[in-house]
C-alpha cells in the first residue's frame, strides 16, 4: 500500500509517494535521479550505496525509505558547495584514486565521515573505516593516499572555507 | 534487487511492539537495523506478511542498576564499540562489536539484533530462483547441501556479540505477555540450527544485562578472517580473564568461541585448567592446544574443521595473553 513520506536529501525537502518495500537507494536512484548512489550488491557487502544518514555513512540498499522520515539523508551529490570540491574529493582527484569511479561516491562519503569524527586517524583506523567500501579498480593504495592527504589537510573534510 | 511486498508497522514504544507481535504472530518478523533480515528477503528466504519495524522505539543509554550495566538491545554496534562505560567494563563486548561487518553496518546493526541473526550456511545463503534447487532443510525442504545424505541442518551462528556475551555471563531481558524476563545468554540458544534462538513470535528481546567483575580483570575478543574486514569469522573467541591480588593467579576463565556451531561454544576444560594456575605465555600456548582438542569446530563457507583448529590454537593463545596484558595492576 502507497504512503506519502517527507524525505529531506541534501537539505532539500522531497514529497515521496513510496511502499514499505521501498528502498531509500530505489528511491533516490529511480525516483529522484541521484544516481551518484549505485547499487552493486544489493545485500549489504560492497558498500557502493553508501549515504550519510545525520552523517553516519549507512547502506541505502537495505534502508527502508519508510523509516527516514525526519532524517537528514546527504548523497554525494550533496557534497558539492558553489562547484566547490571538498578537501577529500579534491585529494582524490589529485592522488589518481578514482579509476572506473563507481565506488568513488561511497568511498568519499565514507572517507568525509571518517574524518569529521576522527580528523587524526591511524592507518588502521581508515582501514576499518573504509572496510566496507570495496573497489575492484585500484587496489585501494591512491585511495589511502587520498585520505591521508586529506586528513593532512586539516580542514573540515566536508567544506572549503 | 527488490524486497517482497510486505507491510509495515512502526511502534513507538516497546508496549506497542509487543502488542503488535501478539497481534500478528503468525507471519510477523521484527526489524531492528534491517542487516540481517532485509538480505533474506532479497534473496526469496524470507517473505513475512508484516514486519515490526524498531526504528521509532527510544533507545536508552548504558545504565548501572545494583552493579550490573543495562545495555539497550537496539544500540547500534558503532555505539556499543565507543562507549566509554561498556570499553571499560567489558571491553570484550566493545571489541566485538567493532569487529562486526563494516563501519556501514555497524551503524545500522543493533546489539540484541545481532544476537538474534539468523543462522547461515553457503548454501543457504544466495538466490534460489536461477536453477531448480530442491530446498535444504533451513528452507523447510528435506536435505541438506553442506553433507549431500545428511539428516540434519549444519547452518552456523556467526554472531561476534554471542561468546562475547557468554564469557561475561550476560543475560537478557525479554518481554513477552506484559512480563519482562531475564534469562542467562547461554540458555537462550538451542543449538538448533534451524531455530537458533529460544524467542516465540510474541517475544520481544529488550535490553542485555552484564554483571559486574569484582577484583582484577581483564577481557580480549578476537576474529579470525581471510580478508581482515568485512567478515564474518572464520571462528572467534572472547576471554575473560580475573586474576588474585598477586595479579599473576587466575581465579576464573570465561573462554567462549563462536562461529563454530549454531551456538557459541564454552572451553570448560580449558577454564578448569587455568584456575589456580600462574598464568604465563607457556600456559596460553598450552590452553591454545587444549582448545583445539576440546571441541570439534563445524566446518563452513569453505574452512575445514583441521583448518579451523588451527586458526583456534592461535586466537586462543592470543586472546588469552591480551586478556592478561590489560589487567590493571600491570
């Protein structure tokens, strides 16, 4: 049965029309256009649908979009400020970590997460952080070296000034 | 891929959530973070007609009460590893909740939700509807894949909280009919890998209770993994670890080891064998042994039962020695 759901996605409020069924990944992919979300899996053990959920990077393929009301949902597509890359997308750019890029969204979202609750991690800290995120492309070494450089920045990971 | 059709209900408090179960046993299945039960329906396994859905139920903060910590059931996993309370009390139950998944699920997972995941076996776990698969017995057929003439289910509990749990002498608090029970951990699994948890349809588990460790203690959990992340485990095992004043006697051992059997697994004798022993690296080494003979690790998703034993004879000197290590009068 259809229900209207609120769903607030970048700062921006969107009336949804939606199933329990639904997932928040099928609804910013098929209804909303954000396709910087992909879906690879489905089942929780890739990570590429990665989204910030109150900024905790979470798994939209198995949230339900029934159960975000009054959430505040950031997509990579959300990161961007007045064209502006934020310091970890800009590390990524520089360092060669993106190949084919279909992890690239999640791994930053993830990588921003990271640093604005630890903005010092070890090296096993973004490992773990980012066990979650796998890429079939790189190898993952430029990734690390993305974050590293990003965490050197020692600005905000999500906003240039 | 797409979820089944199914219909939500979102309680608000735990007295809603119990009515609703009650309301509709028969085909009801309750969600907490959705990682264990959202995949299953994915895949065809599952297909509830309602599914309670725990989101909206007040999650409260680690509380004392008489000297045992009272854990809400939905904190997720990423609190349970960060809090302060629990790392001091039970670090073992903080390492194994980081050792859980990824930093996604994590956030997503609850404490009493993996407690409660569903058992799992390679062959169980994937899609069904490419080929004519006849179901196993863990999809209400009659045979079993993981031993082709077997008569009986070999699913596994993978469950890192579960021995983390054991080894503490949790217990658990369960709503059910208006009461609220506890039950130690160890007797709310039946071993049976069809129905690995001991909690009707009408069953709501509410809160974890650990009591506290009195004198010198010390705890470590450890996973073992092929790929170091985003695992489950191979097999695991959590040690706690109290000591006398002379800080070198062990007093008691809780040695539980998990991803092994549709339940977490006990060392009894090798908990006999370290009381009122000095403990040494030589005597972990020894235990790692012991542990290995003890029990018979089921073989799953590709390890071999000698593999596994091998993998034991380590984690279990390891956790042991760790254990030891962060006894606070050293």
């Amino acid at each position: 049965m259809k229900t209207i759901i609120e769903l607030n996605i970048n700062d921006e409020v969107f009336e949804m029309v939606i199933e329990p069924r639904t997932t928040l990944l099928e609804v910013l992919r098929e209804h909303l256009a954000f396709t910087g979300t992909k879906e690879a899996c489905g089942t929780g053990e890739c990570g590429a649908c990665t989204v910030l959920i109150e900024g905790k990077p979470k798994l939209a393929c198995l949230t339900l979009a029934a159960e975000c009301a009054n959430t505040r949902i950031t997509t990579i597509e959300g990161l961007v400020h007045d064209g502006q890359l934020t310091p970890v997308q800009q590390a990524f750019l520089e360092k060669g970590a993106v190949q084919c890029g279909f992890c690239t969204p999640a791994m930053v979202l993830t990588a921003t997460a990271l640093l604005e609750e630890n903005p010092n991690p070890t090296e096993y800290d973004i490992k773990k952080a980012l066990e979650g995120n796998l890429c079939r492309c790189t190898g993952y070494n430029k990734i690390m070296e993305a974050i590293r450089e990003a965490a050197k920045s020692g600005e905000s990971a999500r906003n240039r000034k | 891929m797409r979820l089944p059709k199914f219909q939500l209900l979102q309680p608000k408090s735990v007295e809603e959530a119990a009515d609703l179960l009650t309301k509709h046993e028969k085909s009801t299945r309750i969600m907490a973070g959705g990682t264990d039960i959202l995949p299953r329906m994915k895949y065809g396994l599952e297909s509830p007609e309602f599914v309670v859905g725990l989101s909206n139920l007040p999650v409260r903060k680690p509380r004392d009460s008489d000297g045992t910590l009272v854990l809400d059931a939905l904190m997720t996993l990423s609190d349970v590893a960060q809090n302060e309370i629990i790392q001091k009390n039970a670090l073992v139950l903080a390492e194994a909740a980081h050792a859980v998944g990824s930093y996604q699920i994590r956030n997503m997972g609850t404490l009493g939700g993996n407690l409660c995941q569903e058992t799992r076996c390679s062959y169980y776990n994937q899609s069904h509807g490419y080929q004519f698969v006849e179901p196993c017995f863990k999809r209400n057929g009659d045979q079993c894949y993981f031993i082709p003439k077997g008569k009986k289910c070999w699913a596994i509990l993978m469950s890192d909280i579960a021995p983390a749990l054991f080894s503490l002498g949790a217990s658990v608090e369960v709503v059910s009919n208006g009461r609220l029970d506890r039950t130690p951990i160890d007797r709310i699994y039946t071993k049976d890998p069809l129905h690995p948890i001991d909690l009707s349809k009408r069953q709501l588990l509410v809160a974890i209770t650990v009591p506290r460790k009195s004198g010198l203690c010390g705890s470590a959990f450890a996973k073992f993994t092929v790929r170091g992340g985003l695992e489950f485990a191979a097999i695991n095992i959590a040690v706690v670890l109290q000591v006398k004043e002379d800080g070198l006697t062990c007093s008691n051992a809780r040695i539980s080891v998990g991803a092994i059997a549709a339940a977490p697994i006990r060392l009894e004798k090798v908990e006999s064998m370290l009381a009122g022993q000095k403990l040494s690296r030589d005597l972990f080494n020894d235990a790692g042994l012991m542990a290995a003979d003890e029990i018979t690790p089921i073989p799953h998703h590709g390890f071999s039962m000698s593999y596994l034993k091998v993998c034991l004879r380590s984690i279990a000197r390891d956790a042991l020695a760790l254990a030891y290590s962060r006894i606070a009068c050293h």
